[in-house]
C-alpha cells in the first residue's frame, strides 16, 4: 500500500507511540534517518536506531528488537523483498517503508494495512496490475476442482460446499463427461496461460533493478509539511539526494528537477533565518561545481588525476594525458607551484578564477559535463563543504571496517560526521576517502597497462586476485569498477565498448573463500538501470552456484571464490 | 559554578509553569506559604551552600514541603496524556525541582564528608534550636567519621607507636572561612566591616559585592545577602 | 642508618607520587609501600626511644638535634601515610557515587579487605541517609541520579555493549543492543549512562 499523505497516514499514526527504525548501510539511508530522529525529538517519541547489512541483518534485527514495538521504519531497505513473509510479524504490527531501491517487491505493494510504502504511487513505473500477478481466490477454487474431481463429488454429496460451488456443481453434473474433461483442459490452458503472461510480466517488472527518490528528500519534504526543516535537515537531504547522483543511483535530469525544488526549500529557509548572525550560521548556497573530488581539500592535480569523469577523459594515467594535464593547467593560468599544493593554500585570485577558468576550457579539452550544480554549505569564516565533500567522506567512513572497529561501528561514525558538532570526523573521513580515490586511480591505472578488463563478449569483467584493504567492501568496488570500465572504454578501441557493462569481482575473506561480484552498467547507459542483479540469479540457477544475494543492491552479491569460473561461464552464455 | 549559572533560565520556566501547575496546590497545602514561595526559599539556600565554603543550616522544612509537593504533581501528571505539550512542561519543570534537591542534600553530604570532625564539633557546642544539620545528616556524617576512623586504624594507626596515635585532633579538615566570595545584598546594610582595620562599607540593595565570606556569614543567615 | 641509599619519608612520599600518577580510577592497594613506611615509622621511634633515655639520663644536648629531627621524619611519614588513605578513601566514596552499592569485580581486586569495609558501610550510611532524606513521604531521593543539571526530558543514547532488555516506567521493554541508538527519558537511564553501558550522543 502507498501513503501519500505523509503527513496524516505517516506522521501522525507515529506520534507518541514506541518506534524502530531500521536504517540500510547506505548515505542516503543514514541522512533519512537523522531526519527521522530530529523529528521524532520534537515530538518526545522514544525511538531505536538499528543499523543494518542486508538481508539477513534485516531479519535479525528485527527478531532482536520487535520487543512490543507496533511500529517499524525501514529506511533503504526492506522494499524488495516480501516484508511479511520475511519476518513473519504479528498482525498488529505496521512496517512503514521508505525505500529509494526499485522495483518494489508486489506483495508490499499489494498488502492492504501491515505495509505501507511511503512515496507517490503515481511515480512508480509500470507496477503490474494486481489481476495480472495475483489469481482471485475464486479462480483458485476452480482450479481444485479441476485438479480433483474426487474431491469435488465428495463435496456435492456432502453439500458443505460454497455457495458459487454449489451452483456450478449441478450444472457440471449435467455435462457429460467428455465435456467436462474438455472444459478442464481448457481451464487447465488458460491458467498456464495465465501463469506464463504473469511470469512474462514479474520478470519484466523485476529484470532491472534502479532507484527511486531519495529517501533522504522524501523524509525532508514530511518535515517541510510539518513545519520542522531547518538548515541541518535539509542539507542532510542535500547529501542523501549528491550520493544518488555520485554513485549513479539517479539520472541526471530527473537530478536536475530535485534541484530546483532543492532550490527553493533553501531560498525559503534562508530567508527565514533572522540576520542577527548571519556570518557564523550555516549556509547554504546553489551553486555550479566542478566534478573532482574533494578538490576544496586536496592540490589541484591530485584532485584532476583521481577524478572518475576527467581522468578518464584526459586518461590522465598514461604519460600523455598527463602532459595534457599540463597543458590545461597552463592554458588556465595556473601555475604548478599553486596546482601542486592544497586547494586552500592557492592564491586566492587563482582559488576565486578557477571556477570560470576550468568551464571555461571545458569544452576545448572534451569535459564538458564536469560542471554540475550542487550545494555547498558554509559555517563560520573557515569551513566550506561541497555536498560532494560529505558524500565522498562518509563513503571513507563508512568503508573504513578494520580488525577492532565494525561496521557497525562505522555506520555510527558516518552517522556522527553528519552533524556539524563533529567536524573532526569529517576531517579524518576526507583525508580517508583521499587515500580510497588515490587507491582507486592506482588500481585502474596498474590493472589497464597489464591489460587485466577481459571481454566476455557480452561484458567485460575484472577480477582481483587478493583480498584488499579497500576494495573488499561493495562502494569502494563499485567505485573502483566504474573508474576502470570508463577507463577501459576510453582505451578501448571496440567500437561496442561504451555499451557493455562491467563485472569486478574482489576476494572478500581469505578465510571463507568467498568474494565480492558488483555488475556495472554500460557507460553510455545515463539511467541508473541495472539488469545484474536478476541475471545474477539465472545464471547462479543455471550454474548451479550457492550465491549469497544478501544485500539491498541486486547487482552486489557474494559467491564462493572457486564458482566464480562457474558462475562467469553461465552469465556469458545467458547474456549473448 | 556551571551549575550556578543555571540558575536564571531555571527560575525563568518556573514562574511559566508554576501558573498552571501548582497554583491550585496553593490552597489545602500551607496556611500561607506557597509552592513557589517554597522553591524560591530552597533555590537561594541552594545557591548559598554551593558558594559557601562552611556548612549553613539545613532546610529540612522547606525540603519536607517540597517533597510532598513533587510527590502530589506526580500523582496528577499520571493523569495527563503522555503526549500533551503540558504533560512535557511539567515533567521537565518536576525533574528540575529535583535536581536542585538533589544537588542540594549532595552539596552539603559533601561538606558533611569533607569537614566531618570540624562539623561535628561544632554541632556539639550548639544550642539544640541552633544545630544545622538535620538528624539525618549528623547520624551520616557520625557514621562516616567512625567508618574513616575504623579504616585509618585498621589499616595504619593500628601499627604505629602509642604516641602517635592520638593526634586526631591534628587530622581536622577545617572550611577556610575567609575564602572570597561573590554576594548580592537583598536589603541596604549599612556600615558592615570589611577588612581588618575596621573600614566600613554600606551595601545598597541589590548591589553586589566580592568579600571573605566570614564577614557576611552573619548576613546570609539572616536572608539581607545572598551568595552568588 | 647511614647504610640506606634512601632518606627518611621517601618511600611515604613514592605511595603518594604513585596514587597521584596512575591514570586508573583506583590503582591496586600498596601492601608492601605501606608495611615498609609502617616499618620505617617504627624503627625511627624505636631508635627515638632508645636514644631519648640515653639523652635523658646523660643530658647529652649534641642528641637534641637528631632526636628533632626524627621526629620530623616520623610526622612526615605518617602525614604521608594517612593522605595515601585519604586520598584513597574519596576515591572509593566516589566508586559508590558512580558505579551504585556494588563494586565492579575488577575493581574490587584493586582494594584491600579494610577498604572493601569501608566501602561498604560508607554505602550502607549513604543509603540509610538517602532513605530518610524522603522524609515523612517514604520516598527515598535517590542523590546518585540527577548529577547534571538537566537540559531535556529525553536523550539520545548509543549502546556500547549488549545489555539485555530494559524496563521504562510506563511498562514498555527496550532491548539495548550493542550499536544501537535509543531515544529513552534521562532520568530512567542516567544511571545506565553513568555505568558506561550507553553512552549520551550531545
């Protein structure tokens, strides 16, 4: 079921009572909730905070903390997978779900109370009708009697039989029997029919995986409608809504319009604030940004050199791109001295010209699409953070697991750096997600001069050997895979290149033996469609391989190392 | 001193809340006191025993009324819906009062535990109209002062040589009494001595003034002054 | 005497120096440091002693001087000794203001039996008290909550162990879990705050 009133059906049927809230591992998921929370503090409603690793984390967390909570948030998470069925609830209990992941499992869709989906119905694409996928109890009746006429005389005789069984008894008693073996038949056929048009629509309906809004925006919007947004909140939005745009959850123009109705929640609430401090309060302002990462805290080479868009287009990692570096950076007017050294540091005529000067070159040097509009946020005279800069730091964060420090751990952390009394935390996650991009560049740039992007035909696919600081967790895989496809195309020669999609595979646990698969889509493809995670499930049935589809993400998904030859011979034969 | 500076926003919500909340208690409860009479009484003596460096007399009564009274708004939040705007006002307005008894019965414990036989003492030579600890508290700060002594002993004064071991008298922690303190006159005093050479200094009403606590004691116990 | 390295007070003072530095809550108790300073007390009196009745019956004014001396010593020693103790004691008062009636087991190990009594009387007279501070109302006050100046009805907790399941006063049942986050009402689980099991997220 959707609610669309979030404000009455949501918001409302929450006050005062006990919630969960279920938080996904995710950017988007975590901002959601931390608006969440502000607005259950409002209103003095005691809540819990579980963060949790897919699937199987749902399931736990849920058996750990139902206590007699009657109220359940899953924010990112649960809206694929059959709620109900999964965690077996009481009946009194309400799930409310507010997931940016597509497509929507139909049995919540469908359900009629214990679910309720938060979101626009409306904007959902294609949800198969509810004939078409679920057979009317009637029908079911029907087709016992078709099955087992033993049975269906018994119930005659007795004449405990439903009422619109009894009247279709008589009549079937009429009909010989020839012609009752005919109707079965056709009965039979047109169920198979049936069957097969709804197995024809379930897959069409669930082939690719993509993104709804963000969850972050939608949970900020309640909170506009109830008159509690401010600043924090809705930069939070801003950061949930950036990481759909950097990880390629969102397309580019539907980005475009969430701007503009970003836009003008941050004209309202600006103008709302009283002047008295304007310099040391928070701020927020539009404006057009460049594609690097971090740039705002790093030298201006490095930033170029590590950037997914830019270095690929210059292919800064060959001799040649960076000599064309070089050339950029001098027709810019910016001197290597200043390049070289932190952002900060530069001069501040170069720091205020490099904007301009940047867009300006865009186009001559094919990176055209490096200007995008974001928000940055500025508190007191120093700090000034692009939305991108929080994205990028908390992806670190969030991916920093080591032996004595959990995920969980991690997730807190993220959870943390997110409010501005916590700036330390923010300052070490950007200096982690440095040392992650420059991973990252050097990766991409090791495995294309030893030519390890192998094509399958269909796709190309990329498999680390060893187990890795970085790379054995699912973001900073995905990042590295979608560097290194990039990457790949821009060396490539193929003309088919730009439309294969990519699969990296990294050992997660040497231990376990088992590894870490991410599908990427193709680089011409703009919408963030994903087709992997399904194909990933044929082929391992196909295969025969034990695959661990545990995450949230369908084209995340964990196998044993020794399938992987297995379960890659099995992809290639079903997608040519 | 953080908990001091506390103090203004604290009264500020009180006068908000006490209209609503405790103004029907004003009848059946005191012939003329009123609860906010009382929490005014218990904030000043509040404030006094933590800027006071000696013990100053227990206001066991005020504390009795005070009790009673959170125990009575309790009873009737119980009836009022959890999520009420009031319900919420109140209950922090109660864990206020609280606080400030808390942090009052914990202020003086601390001066019982820290001058315990110099405390001690002195209720000794008092006039029982006079003592200022309540019976509670002498019966703490004598149980505590023979549970040191115990320890001491047990652990070391038990070994040393007789000589030794009866200078208890020299173990008596005694409050500096001439520590400087920070004081609002609530009436004029006229002409208080301060210093040694017997200089004089009219205080004006709610003027403020930093001095040895010894020469104002007199002042605080007689409600002209208050510590701040 | 003139055989020891060490002068007079300085094992007295190295317990003091000791205490002060260590960064536990309680540091283990000082068995042998304090024997020693017991032993150095009464071998400075023994020698006080004996050469007091020599000073007396020979009236020798040279003995004058070292028997001050000593003298000092042996003060000195003793304030040393007793501050030790003291300086211990108001860290165990301040156990029981933190961790309730019941002293951790690893922190118990670092107590001697005496401190261990003491302790637990101190408890038992500051319950006693807490009991009747709620005068004619049979409610007892209970001083350990409440030690801050509240700001809020309710803070945000983050769990940092597993703990089980916790009770609020209205009857409803929260498990604290390790990472979890809670909203709860502060003063129900200031004292779970205090113990280090959740931790106040500001």
């Amino acid at each position: 079921m959707f609610v669309q009133d979030l404000r009455n059906d949501f918001y409302r049927q929450l006050v005062g009572k006990r919630i969960l809230i279920v938080v996904n591992y995710d950017i988007d998921a975590i901002c959601a909730s931390r608006i969440l929370q502000a607005l259950f503090k409002y209103d003095h409603m005691l809540y819990t905070v579980v963060p949790i690793m897919g699937v199987t984390g749902l399931k736990r967390a849920y058996g750990e903390h139902q206590g007699d909570v009657k109220f359940v948030v899953l924010v990112n998470c649960g809206g694929c997978v059959d709620i109900v069925e999964l965690l077996q609830p009481a009946e009194d209990v309400t799930f409310f779900i507010c997931d940016s992941h597509r497509p929507l499992d139909v049995c919540n869709i469908y359900s009629d109370r214990q679910v309720c989906i938060l979101g626009d119905a409306s904007l959902e694409e294609n949800i198969p009708a509810f004939e078409t996928i679920f057979y009317d109890s009637e029908g079911e009746e029907d087709d016992e009697e078709g099955e087992s006429s033993d049975q269906e005389q018994q119930n005659n005789d007795s004449g405990a039989g439903e009422s619109d069984q009894e009247d279709q008894a008589p009549r079937g008693h009429k009909l010989s029997r020839l012609e009752r073996h005919e109707q079965r038949i056709l009965k039979q056929r047109a169920r198979r029919q049936w069957e097969s048009e709804r197995d024809r629509i379930m897959f069409e309906y669930t082939q690719f995986s993509y993104y709804g809004r963000s969850a972050a925006l939608l949970v900020f919007e309640l909170a506009w409608k109830l008159s509690k947004d401010n600043m924090d909140l809705l930069w939070w939005a801003i950061v949930g809504i950036t990481e759909q745009l950097l990880l390629g959850k969102i397309e580019s123009g539907s980005y475009t319009l969430e701007l503009e109705q970003i836009q003008s929640h941050v004209s309202r609430l600006t103008n709302k604030t009283n002047d008295q401090n304007t310099m040391s309060a928070s701020k927020i302002c539009f404006e057009n940004d460049l594609h690097l990462v971090l740039y705002r805290h790093w030298p201006v080479t490095e930033s170029m050199r590590y950037s997914r868009y830019a270095s690929c287009q210059l292919k800064l990692w060959t001799l040649r791109g960076e000599k064309r570096l070089h050339e950029l950076l001098l027709e810019m007017g910016l001197p290597l001295v200043h390049a070289r050294q932190t952002y900060g540091a530069m001069d501040l005529v170069l720091r205020k010209e490099f904007y301009s000067m940047v867009e300006r070159l865009a186009e001559k040097y094919d990176i055209p699409d490096i200007v995008y509009g974001t928000f940055t946020l500025s508190y007191g005279y120093r700090s000034r953070y692009a939305a991108a800069d929080y994205v990028y730091a908390l992806l670190a964060i969030m991916e920093s697991v080591k032996k004595h420090k959990t995920p969980e751990d991690c997730f807190l952390e993220a959870s943390d750096a997110l409010s501005r009394q916590h700036k330390h935390l923010l300052s070490a996650g950007i200096d982690q997600a440095k040392l992650l991009h420059a991973a990252v560049f050097r990766q991409v740039q090791s495995s294309l001069e030893a030519r390890q992007v192998h094509s399958a035909g269909s796709f190309f696919y990329y498999v680390l050997q060893e187990e890795h600081a970085f790379f054995s967790y699912p973001y900073a895989l995905g990042l590295l895979a979608r560097f290194l496809l990039r990457g790949h195309v821009a060396t490539s020669r193929a003309r088919q290149a730009p439309d294969l999609p990519l699969i990296a595979s990294c050992p997660l646990d040497a231990a376990q033996g088992m590894c870490l698969l991410v599908g990427i889509a193709p680089v011409r493809e703009d919408s963030p469609r994903n087709f992997f995670g399904k194909a990933f499930e044929q082929a391992a049935q196909k295969s025969g391989v034990a695959l661990l589809q545990d995450f949230f993400e369908p084209a995340v998904v964990q196998l044993r190392q020794s399938d992987l030859t297995r379960f890659l011979d099995a992809l290639t034969v079903l997608l040519t | 001193m953080s908990d001091v500076e506390d103090v203004p926003e604290t009264q500020l919500e009180i006068d908000v809340s006490d209209g609503a909340g405790l103004e029907e208690e004003d009848d059946d409860d005191m012939e003329q006191i009123t609860a906010q009479k009382v929490l005014e009484i218990l904030e000043t003596a509040w404030i006094n025993e933590m800027c006071a460096p000696e013990i100053l007399p227990s206001q066991t009564d005020m504390l009795e009324l005070m009790v009673s009274q959170v125990a009575h708004m309790e009873e009737q939040m119980r009836d009022l819906d959890k999520n009420d705007f009031r319900a919420v006002v109140h209950s922090m307005e109660l864990e206020r009062v609280r606080y400030i008894m808390a942090s009052y019965l914990r202020c003086r414990l601390q001066k019982i535990e820290t001058y315990t036989q110099h405390i001690l003492n002195q209720e000794a030579s008092r006039e029982p109209d006079d003592k200022r600890l309540s019976p509670e508290e002498t019966k703490f700060a004598q149980e505590f002062a023979a549970n040191v002594d115990e320890y001491f002993h047990k652990v070391a004064t038990q070994y040393m040589p007789n000589q030794q071991r009866g200078e208890a008298e020299q173990r008596i922690v005694t409050p500096n009494l001439m520590s400087h303190v920070f004081l609002k006159a609530n009436v004029a005093v006229p002409a208080v001595i301060v210093g040694v050479d017997d200089e004089e200094v009219d205080m004006a009403a709610g003027s403020q003034h930093i001095i040895p606590y010894q020469l104002v004691a007199d002042l605080i116990q007689n409600n002209q002054a208050q510590l701040i | 005497m003139s055989g020891q390295t060490k002068l007079f007070g300085d094992k007295a003072f190295d317990l003091l120096k000791e205490l002060e530095r260590s960064s536990q809550t309680i540091p283990a108790f000082d068995d042998d440091g304090v024997r020693q300073v017991l032993e150095e007390i009464k071998a400075i009196f023994e020698e006080n002693v004996a050469q007091a009745s020599s000073y007396n019956a020979s009236g020798d004014r040279s003995l004058w001087p070292l028997l001050n001396f000593r003298h000092a010593a042996l003060q000195r020693n003793k304030r040393c000794l007793l501050a030790y103790l003291y300086e211990r004691c108001k860290r165990i008062k301040a156990l029981r203001w933190e961790f309730g009636p019941i002293i951790p087991g690893d922190i118990k190990q670092s107590l001697c039996e005496p401190e261990v009594h003491f302790f637990n009387n101190y408890s038992k007279s500051l319950a006693a008290y807490m009991c009747s501070a709620g005068y004619n109302q049979g409610l007892p006050i209970d001083l350990t909550n409440n030690l801050r100046p509240p700001k809020s009805l309710y803070i945000e907790v983050r769990c940092m162990e597993d703990y089980g399941k916790f009770e609020l006063d209205d009857g409803e049942v929260i498990h604290l879990k390790k990472n979890s986050q809670h909203y709860l009402p502060r003063a129900q689980v200031e004292s779970l705050v205090r113990q280090g099991i959740l931790h106040h997220i500001a």
